[in-house]
C-alpha cells in the first residue's frame, strides 16, 4: 500500500525536494519505531538548507494522529522536517506514542513557510 504524502506550502517546492521531504519523515519515524540509529537527512538543494518554518501533520484513516512544528524557520528545512516527524509520532501530547502497526495506515501531511 502506498502512502499518502499532502503538501501545503507557500513555498514553490519541486517535486523532488517534496519525494526528499516525504522520505525524510518516513525515515525518521520508521527508525525511531525499530530503534535503529537515526540517520542525519542531508539536504541536496538549498531550498532544503533553508531555515523555514515547518509542520507534520500525521493522520490515520482520515483523522489526525499527531502534528507539531516549527512557526520560524529555526533549523535548515530538512533537518526540521526529520525533527518534526519524530516529534509529532512521539511527542504530541494529545495522543500515545505511535506503534509500528499504524505505520502502514499512516498519512504524512508536511507544511512548509515561506521565508517573507
């Protein structure tokens, strides 16, 4: 089954900056299920160097699971989206910690500032 990936953003993001995006919170949220060594994304643009503002939202069969973010641009884009991800599978309080048996329900919905 494929993941469902939704963006909404003021920025101009390309398609492959939003595939990096989306694999760098998968990553980030399926390591830290399996207890594996987090892995420091590297971002191959500099749209993804750039210090933006940015939420992940996660949502299981249409409702929201998590979601926390950054309102300032305080770490380069990629690097609060791996963050962000972990943060809203783990740290919202509103929810438990997720469990590696919703992760294949899981949607990841990433929303990125513009820098104005």
């Amino acid at each position: 089954m494929e993941r469902k990936s939704k963006f909404t953003t003021e920025t101009n993001l390309t398609d492959e900056e939003r595939k990096i995006l989306h694999n760098i919170a998968l990553t980030a949220i399926t390591k830290k299920l399996r207890n594996e060594s987090p892995i420091l994304p590297m971002a191959k643009t500099d749209t993804l160097n750039e210090k933006r503002g940015a939420f992940v939202s996660l949502h299981k069969h249409g409702q929201l699971r998590g979601c926390i973010g950054y309102v300032h641009g305080v770490k380069p884009l990629a690097e609060a989206i791996n963050d962000m991800a972990i943060a809203a599978a783990f740290q919202d309080p509103r929810f438990q910690q997720l469990q590696e048996n919703e992760l294949e329900n899981m949607d990841i919905e990433i929303s990125v500032r513009s820098l104005a």
